[in-house]
C-alpha cells in the first residue's frame, strides 16, 4: 500500500468550531481568507514525560508537532498536530487532530477579536513571507526556542519567541486524553503579540528567511534575519536574539543591537523572489530572481566556510563575494528555491513550470555548479515552492495549477513518483516539511483557504 496520502484538511475559517462539524463540512466549506505560507517547526514537542506508562497506549502516540501559518487576514496561527490513530491503514483525511494553540499579532498595538468580525479592518496587511527556527547551537536536538518571524508586504517584520516545549503529555489530564480529542476540549487560542518588530525600507515585503543558529554556529552578532530588496540586493539584518551554545555562552541576551545591518550584497540585479541558505557552508546562500537568474553567493572561499569554521564567522560579513550565476530559467521567475538538507543539491522552480537541478556537492573549491537534471513542464503554472524531505532523496513543489507533487532527485525525468489529489480550489502558495526524526511529512496552504497535511512514506 502506498504510503502517500492526504492525512488531514483543515480550513482557518472554522478555528474555533467542533472538529468533528469540521470533517463532515470540509469538502464543502471554504474560507475566504488565503493563507500564504506555512511553516512546519523545528522544536516539535518531542520531550516524553518519563512518568509514562511505557504500557499505555498513549506511549505509541508521536508527540506533537507543530506548524505555523500566515494568512490574508494579518494573522500568524500556531498549530499543534496529533496523530489520531497508529493504525497504518488509515486513508481519510481525519488521521490527525489539528488544534489551534495561537495567534501570533503582528503590531504590539494589535486586537485580536476572537469572533473574527472585525478582524479586518482590526489589522492590517497579510504576511507573504514566514521564517522559524530553532534558536540553539548544540547537540541536543530538542533543545532551544522557537523564534518565527513574518514579513508584511510595506517590510513589516515582526518577531515571536517561544520556550522549549514542557514534556509530553504534560498534564494528567492529557494523559488521559492524549489519543482523542474530545470535542468538549475545544478551547480559545492564546494571543501572542511580538517580542520585536522592524520596519525595513525597501524591502520586496516578500522574500525573507532566518538563518538557523545550527548553519551559523555561536555568533556575538545573534540571529540574523536575510532580507530581499527592492534594488536587487539581500540584506542581513540583525533580529535582537543572542544564540544560547551549551559550549560557549547560554545567555540569550549578548548579541548586536536590534535592526543593524551586517551587510547588504547585491544590489543593481533583478528583483530577489525566493532566498535558499546552505545547510553546510557558513554564509552560502541563493538568490531566485524576477528575471530568472540564479546568483550563489558564499564567503566560504575564505577557507572558514566549510560548516565547522563557526568562530570565524562574525568576520565573514563584508568578505561576501557572488562566486556562480546561473541562467537556466533567463526570463521566467525564480520563486521556489532550496538546498538539499545534505547540500549536494540546489533545486529551482520557475514561471514556466521547469525544474532544474544543480550539483553544489563541491562548489566551495570553486569547482563548477553542473546542472544534473531538467524536468521541463514539470507544472502546468507557476512554481511556487519547493521543499526536501529529510533523506535528502525526494522533494515536494506546490504551483498555480493546484498541485502538489513529489520527485525522485535520483530519477527526476520519470516524472513524479506521487501526485496528490489536494482539493484546493486556488493556487498552491506554500509547501514545507516536517523535520528528521519526526515523520516524513509535508503540509500545504492554498487561496481557497485550506492548509492540508500529507503523509510521504513510502
């Protein structure tokens, strides 16, 4: 049996009704706010109560994992996904229990009306770009906050920080209730306003990313946010967030003043659309841009930047060179873009619906980026997101077609090893996947409104 399946549909417009009303009208009920991006979380509750009964049933259950939206209406969502069942032959889309935890404001002057009513003309421009991290340099793979941040289309950015996760179940009343969701339960999200926000002048409103502690290792500098700019170029941009390192310094407080700007490359080239970090390569990063082209830029050819040279990286900033320009997609934008989790490979997706695949195994001796596969009319629209599953050998794209479809890297010219049947009425705006070692998993967000859960097994 095919392991590839839709696991869950959930529409933001009915946050706060029974669940149970929520399957039974879902494939006819829509909402009419767009949801723009998605984003599964890095620090999933995977810490396991060691008062568990290992005898329960409740100890076959995943800990829940986490996922982040951003909607037309100005409002991020937290969600905690469970899973409903461990039976493996599970096909509807009621295998998991989607709860709303919270609703991230972007203003601290914001309102949150809980009746949605006035939320519209409470707040103000949607988010179209989401970013969250783990804010944790380590090798405890649990530990650390979550930060996210969201961009508004006028440059916008507002910050959230979240604390570790407690234990799972971490009461006993969930304890007791950790396999069903009691449609009694459904309880008011809590809101949570910003612990930071920047205006950023010039920015696209559209393209930004955090970079993961765990690529940049203890900086003096903090989290850095990389934003996209109006005139071409990217700018990294300090976000106030001192990077705790159990080797170092756990002080969360030391880091550069919040809003300064470390560098900014690139300026007088197209438009940056979509922005991809190496996952190896300290400060090596793509830029997608309006006119198709592909710029790498990287300061690893300083000899720091080979993933382990973390106490060299504070200097690096200014020594940012662009070292390969690609022009496969020429005049047709770049808006899906991503790195393998390994770093062998640089996915691209464009306009056009093509794909393009490059080899970035062994750029950083300034060997050159060979193209190793082209999957031309891979979409019949827009591309507009891509993601890699965690074993680096599959990967997901979202487009304006309506579809999301799922790729061999190894066999990408046989054309889509799955494509699911999504039931979304609009353009597919986001895809992302869920983190190693918690499933392997992708959700999308949709115009129509809908944010759907996908089982990729194989």
């Amino acid at each position: 049996m095919s392991g590839y399946r839709t696991l869950h549909r959930h529409t933001e417009g009915q946050n706060n009704t029974n669940e149970a009303s929520q399957q039974s009208d879902i494939s006819t009920t829509s909402s009419s706010c767009p949801v723009f991006a998605v984003n599964f979380s890095p620090c999933q509750q995977t810490h396991v109560s060691k008062t568990t009964n290992a005898a329960n049933a409740n100890a076959q259950l995943k800990a829940p994992t986490r996922i982040l939206t951003s909607s037309a209406d100005g409002l991020i969502r937290a969600y905690s996904i469970t899973d409903k069942s461990i039976k493996a032959d599970v096909l509807d889309a009621a295998a998991l229990s989607m709860k709303l935890e919270q609703v991230m404001l972007t203003s601290s002057d914001a309102q949150y009306d809980d009746s949605g009513e006035n939320q519209e003309s409470i707040l103000g421009l949607g988010c179209a770009a989401l970013s969250v991290i783990r804010n944790y340099v380590g090798e405890d793979t649990s530990a650390g906050e979550e930060i996210a941040a969201a961009m508004q289309l006028d440059g916008h950015v507002a910050i959230w920080k979240r604390a570790e996760q407690p234990a799972y179940p971490d009461s006993e009343a969930s304890k007791n209730d950790a396999a069903s969701t009691s449609a009694s339960a459904i309880s008011s999200p809590t809101v949570l306003k910003p612990e930071a926000e920047l205006d950023i002048r010039g920015s696209t409103g559209t393209t930004m990313l955090l970079i993961p502690p765990q690529i940049t290792g203890y900086s003096r500098h903090g989290v850095v946010i990389m934003v996209g700019n109006l005139d071409g170029s990217v700018s990294f941009i300090c976000a106030g967030f001192g990077i705790p390192d159990s080797s170092k310094c756990n002080d969360t407080s030391k880091c550069s003043e919040r809003g300064v700007v470390l560098d900014n490359i690139g300026s007088g080239n197209s438009i940056p659309l979509s922005l991809a970090v190496h996952p190896l390569n300290h400060l090596t990063f793509a830029v997608g841009r309006k006119d198709g082209t592909i710029d790498i830029y990287s300061a690893a050819g300083k000899g720091n930047g080979n993933g382990n040279g973390y106490g060299h990286g504070d200097d690096l900033y200014g020594q940012i060179r662009r070292c390969h320009h690609l022009t496969q997609h020429a005049g047709k934008p770049v808006r899906a873009l991503i790195f393998t989790p390994d770093g062998s490979l640089l996915i691209s997706g464009c306009d056009d619906g093509h794909i393009y695949i490059h080899d970035t195994s062994s750029f950083r001796q300034n060997d050159t980026i060979r193209m190793v596969a082209a999957i031309h009319n891979a979409h019949k629209g827009y591309i507009l997101s891509v993601a890699v599953l965690p074993d680096s050998k599959r990967f997901v794209t979202s487009s304006a077609d309506k579809t999301v479809k799922v790729w061999n890297v190894g066999t990408p010219n046989s054309g889509p090893v799955h494509t699911f049947d999504t039931g979304h009425e609009g353009m597919i705006w986001d895809i992302s996947s869920s983190h190693d070692g918690h499933g392997r998993r992708c959700v999308s967000c949709s115009d129509d409104g809908f944010v759907q859960v996908y089982s990729c097994e194989e």
